[in-house]
C-alpha cells in the first residue's frame, strides 16, 4: 500500500508526523494560554506598562525613567495599559509566547523545539520584553517586518538594512510610503528623550567591543547576501548593550544541525547564569 503523503497535502504539514496546519495552530493557541496564565514575573512589561499608561494620559512616555523604545512599542502596547496590570501582563506572555514561537518556525522550521530548550524565548516571555516582535519581523515581507524590527535596534538594526534594499530592488513606490510614517515616528521618538541608552547597567551582557570586527564582516555579508538570519548573528555582536534575552536572536542563524543546536542552547545557559551573578535582584 502506497502511504505516502501526496504533494498538495505534505505543504500543509509542519512536521513528519502528519499534524496538519491547523493542528498545530491549536497546539501553539492552547500553549500560549497556558504560558499567560502561569507567568510570574513582570520585571520588563512593567516599563512598557507605565508607558502606556502616560501616553494614554497624554504625557510623554519617556517620563517614564526606563523606557528606552521606539514609540511604535508603546503604541502597540498602549491597549493593554487600559487593563489591570495583572490581566495586562498575562495576555501580553501569551501573546509573546505565541508570535515568538510562530516566528521562529518561519525562520527556522524545525529547530523550534531545540530553541525552546535554550531560555532565551522563556526570559523574554516571562519577563516582558520584546524580542518576539523583532523575531516576527525578521519573518514577515519587508513591507510589515519593518516596523517592528527596530523595537530594539539592538537586535534589529542589520535586518532594517537588508529590508530596505528588498524593498529597493522590489522597485514598488508603494512600499516606500511607509517608510514616511516610520521616520516620522523615529524623529518623534528622539525628540521626545529615546537617545538615552542604560550601557552600564549590571543587565548589560554585550560584548562590545570584541564583537566589532566580527559583527561588521558578518553585518556585511548578511546585507550583501540579503540574509537576515545572518543579520540576527551580526546585530548582537556590534551593540554596545544587550539584554541575556536578546541573545536569542542569534539562534535561527546558528542552529543548522544537532550539534550547533545543543551548543547554542548550552550557551543560552552559560549567559542566564553570568546574568545571574551578575544582576541577581533583576
């Protein structure tokens, strides 16, 4: 009996063991459900939280003495500053939870599972932060990543780059309009106080500036090949601050078989205890 699984169907599966699509759409739904209801702690969301709440009350978020982002977070996230903190948090860990595991699969497939075993993708749930919205713009057309992978330049920089040479070369005016609401949202930020940047915290896990020589060969070649799973290796080595969470962008770009997976995840460890050591009250 032939089993194989004809060629219309098998691009709606995911993985060898036959779930559909919409199976394991379900999956991912009922997990991020879970991740809101038991996450704990809000050590991050809460700066994006007290943003909210002053841009809603008509003050300038970056009163708020730690908030460091684009407006574009606080715009997007300014809807949940309208609920209970509590209630707040736990939609935003699902919602994270879920965006950050869908935009990993659409950069790396099958190596989700392994990059749930490093604690990059749970810190940053667990703590609010939003690398799960770079992550999903590296995963989207250039048109709607754009916006989002400048929420932390940090991580993000280098794939701002290789989307507006996609959107050059696309040679479609009508993608370059948004590039006038996303400049203008830039300038308003800067104006309003984003320059400052925390580089001596005790969080701050960059390797800067080791990383230069490195992280501007590999930013070079990632912009000439236009690849951005290389663009998230090369950003985290050219910052000079850097969150142990937003390490995890390197992983779609370094996990390509078994063992570069168990060595990143390995490393996600090393950095989650140095971070400890480091700042054990953050």
């Amino acid at each position: 009996m032939n089993t194989a699984v004809p060629v219309k169907q098998s691009k709606l599966l995911l993985f060898r063991n036959g779930l559909s699509t919409r199976h394991w759409l379900m999956v991912l739904l009922g997990a991020s459900v879970a991740v809101g209801v038991t996450a704990q702690y809000s050590g991050d969301f809460s700066t994006f939280y007290r943003a909210g709440q002053a841009l809603l009350a008509g003050t300038n978020p970056y009163s708020v003495s730690d908030y460091f982002n684009p407006l574009t977070v606080v715009v997007l996230l300014a809807p949940l500053a309208l609920l209970p903190f509590e209630i707040a948090y736990r939609i935003h860990a699902g919602i994270a939870f879920a965006l950050y595991c869908f935009a990993l699969w659409r950069l790396s497939g099958r190596m989700l599972f392994a990059m749930l075993l490093a604690p990059f993708v749970w810190l940053t749930v667990y703590y609010g932060n939003l690398e799960y919205m770079v992550m999903l713009g590296a995963a989207l057309p250039a048109v709607a990543g754009i916006w989002l992978v400048t929420v932390k330049p940090q991580i993000g920089l280098i794939i701002f780059v290789i989307m507006l040479f996609e959107m050059w070369r696309a040679r479609r005016a009508r993608q370059l309009w948004v590039l006038i609401p996303f400049a203008a949202m830039l300038v308003l930020s800067f104006a309003l106080g984003m320059g400052r940047t925390p580089i001596a915290e005790a969080w701050n896990l960059s390797i800067w500036p080791l990383g230069l020589i490195p992280g501007a060969v590999l930013a070079v070649w990632a912009i000439v090949k236009r690849d951005r799973k290389l663009g998230l290796v090369a950003a985290p080595l050219l910052s000079p601050y850097l969150t142990p969470y937003s390490w995890g962008a390197i992983m779609p770009g370094t996990m390509r078989g078994k063992r570069s997976a168990v060595a990143i995840i390995v490393l996600g460890w090393v950095i989650l205890l140095i971070w400890r050591l480091r700042a054990p009250v953050y």
